[in-house]
C-alpha cells in the first residue's frame, strides 16, 4: 500500500476507489490520512470515489475518517458515545488535538475498558496500549514538524491488538539530518537511519540541549515498543522515506526493504498477541534488561519508601 | 528542608509528557536542590507513567551532579512507576558518570 499510494506523488490528481475494500486495518487507515494530508498541502487534487458504496462507509464516518480528510459528508445516523466499541481515529499536534496523556488514556480504555483498575495483573492490556500510544504520539510531536494520526483496533477472530501512527512530517532521516545529529552520514539511506533510530539510547535529538537544559529525548521509546511486540508474540513495523523495518516475533532477523517511492512522513505499527499480554511492569522489567537499560545486579531500592 | 512535590496535582494520574517533564524539572526543581536537604518526588495517585516522561524528569536530574542522587528520594510508586522510575535512575547515573570521565 505504501508504493501503491506513493505513486500518487507524481500526479496532479489523485483517485482513491473505496468500494474493493470490505477491511481495513489501523496502519491502512492513518496511512491514507496521511497521504492525503500530504497531497492536500501539495495542492493535489484528491478525489474519494464510492465512498457511500464501500461496505464501511459509516464506520468510516464514525471514526471521522473522512472529515479529518477534509470531507463532510451527511451522516443518516445519531452519533452515539464511541464506548469501548470502536476507536474514532485521533489528530496528535496540531490545533485542537488532545494532550498527549489524554489521546493515550481514551485509545487504552476503547480498546480495553476493562483492564482500567489497579490490579498490574490485571492491567496488563491497558497499561501497555497507554504506555506505547503516548510514546509513539510524543515521537510525532518532537521530531515529524507535521501532525499525525492514531488509531487502535482489537479483532477477537485473531487476538491482535494494533495501534498505529502515521504523520506526514520530515521522516527519520532528516530528523537526524536537520539536527546535525553526529550519527547522521552524508550518504545515509532511511533503512540506516531507522536502524539507528531503534538502537536503544539513540535519538536524532539526543545531542541537542533542550530550553530546559538537557535534551529530554534519550531515545529508548521506539526500542522498548520494538521489544514489547515481539516479546508478546507480535510485530513491529516502521517505515520512514523509501525504508522499511518489519519485525515478527519468533523470526531470527528483522526484515528491511526499499520503497519505489518515498513516504514523505513516518509510520510505525504496533501489533500484540493480546492473551500473551500479561503484568506490565514485569513485562517492562524484562525488556528493558533485555536491551541493557536495566544493568543487571543494580539496586535502586533505598531511593523509594 | 525537604523539596516535596505530589506529580498528579501537577500532571494528573498519566504522566506522559517529556516536554512538559522537562519544563517543569527546569522551573520548579533545578533551582531548589541546593537550597533543600532532600527532595522527594511523590507519586500519589499517579497510575502510569512513559519512558519520555521519566527520562526527562528523573534522568535529566540526576545527572546533573552527585549531590542530586544523595538527596532524591521515591513516594508512593507503584510496579508500573518504579521499574521506569529505576530506568531513569539508571540512565541519570551513567549520564552522570560520563560527564565525570569527560570533566576528569
């Protein structure tokens, strides 16, 4: 889908036909917002055909799909809370958008009503969709320099959990560029810079001080996130200009391709086994001594009461 | 003198912020650790935080010199809290050990 929709680059006019599609997953969905951001800045013509024929069309409208595209189109229904049913996908940054914390907490409890109480045991679910939202959302803001989308989605037929983010900003590559990261080479490709990018400690903006002092990025996020796919039996996915990083739990190597065409922005998926998501902190625990963050033996035990 | 500041009167029961952790530790912490005995960092009624946040808060403070890591101290965390709490401690400190070999 990303080459499909790259294409779309070199035309003044764009068709996007609706009425194939009887599913579509998160990544899909912030990827064709995001797309179609990005051609709408272009001043590209961007025209939606069989939107009332596609079999989702008010699932569509009801996730606000299409008015985030810029479509209002009339709605033959009453717009009830969204519940726990379904997630209404989520604008981050940009006017109007929800902070950080909020946008994170209302996807965890869509997604998992539920599991919202004390209980780590219990939590699980919760606790680790708000955690990876709010990091993947805190990434958009500090470094894409456009606003994103986000989305999260259960399907009990396959017990997947999916969050996925999508901006049309700068991409990996030119964070680290931009920022006169020291890591950054002069012939760089985006597989390099997102293999970097999820090398635990590592961020394009680890070396600049912040107006607080300190750079407050120290860049574990996308690495921690990359460890809690596969540690419950999920997959990672990021792509970034024409790089992109797949990795499936249970497979030895990652996998890494090139992209026809560039995507302008950044995506990453974020798919969980929800039955292997289990105590988070324990979870926590385990991969961050995994990718070194925890050293092995250390003990902070007299800072806490 | 103890430094003693409740996070979710501040932040609420989600501390996921960087920007605004880092914000915060500037204003309303770096200027009072040497004026203050201890500082505690109290998490009452805070349910969850990110890796952003501590980092920004914890780890930038730490490694700012040792006599921060002599005078912080913990409040009422919970699991999810303190094994990032503990991350950000760790990273604090190797920051701090670093500048160290670099001043040296």
């Amino acid at each position: 889908m990303l080459d499909r929709l790259g294409a779309g680059d070199a035309a003044d006019e764009i068709a996007v036909d609706f009425l194939p599609v009887t599913f579509w997953t998160p990544g899909a969905l912030v990827l064709l917002l995001a797309k179609t951001q990005f051609w709408r800045k272009q001043n590209k013509r961007v025209v939606f055909h069989n939107c009332k024929e596609c079999p989702a069309f008010r699932y569509f409208q009801r996730i606000n799909f299409y008015s985030l595209c810029g479509l209002q189109l009339p709605e033959d229904f009453q717009r009830h809370d969204a519940g726990s049913r379904f997630v209404e996908i989520r604008r981050i940054g940009g006017e109007g958008s929800a902070s950080v914390g909020e946008l994170s907490t209302d996807i965890a409890y869509c997604i998992s009503p539920d599991s919202h109480v004390d209980d780590p045991e219990q939590s699980g679910v919760f606790d680790l969709l708000e955690y990876s939202v709010s990091e993947l959302a805190n990434n958009v803001i500090q470094h894409a320099k456009a606003p994103g989308f986000a989305m999260a989605q259960y399907m009990p037929r396959t017990d997947l959990v999916r969050v996925a983010i999508a901006d049309h900003g700068i991409g990996v590559l030119r964070s680290f560029a931009d920022n006169g990261s020291p890591l950054c080479k002069p012939d760089w490709t985006d597989a390099d810079a997102i293999a970097t990018a999820l090398q635990p400690k590592v961020s394009s903006k680890s070396h600049l001080p912040s107006p607080w002092g300190e750079s407050v990025n120290a860049g574990v996020g996308l690495t921690l996130l990359k460890e809690l796919c596969t540690q419950t039996g999920g997959h990672f996915f990021l792509a970034s200009g024409k790089g992109v990083f797949s990795e499936l739990a249970g497979r030895e190597f990652p996998q890494q391709k090139t992209l026809t065409t560039p995507f302008q922005g950044t995506i990453c998926v974020l798919t969980f086994v929800r039955s292997k998501i289990r105590n988070f902190p324990e979870m926590m625990h385990q991969v961050k001594t995994a990718v070194g963050l925890l050293p092995n033996g250390k003990e902070f035990g007299n800072f806490f009461s | 003198m103890t430094l003693h500041i409740q996070l979710a009167n501040e932040f609420g029961d989600f501390l996921a912020d960087g920007e605004k952790a880092g914000a915060f530790r500037f204003s309303r912490i770096d200027p009072f650790v040497h004026s203050h005995e201890k500082i505690v960092l109290d998490f009452q009624g805070v349910r969850n935080m990110n890796s952003s946040y501590a980092n920004a808060l914890i780890a930038n403070l730490v490694s700012q010199s040792p006599e921060v890591l002599q005078k912080l101290h913990f409040a009422n965390c919970n699991a999810r809290i303190r094994v990032l709490v503990e991350t950000a401690l760790a990273l604090g400190t190797e920051h701090l050990r670093q500048k160290q070999f670099e001043v040296a």
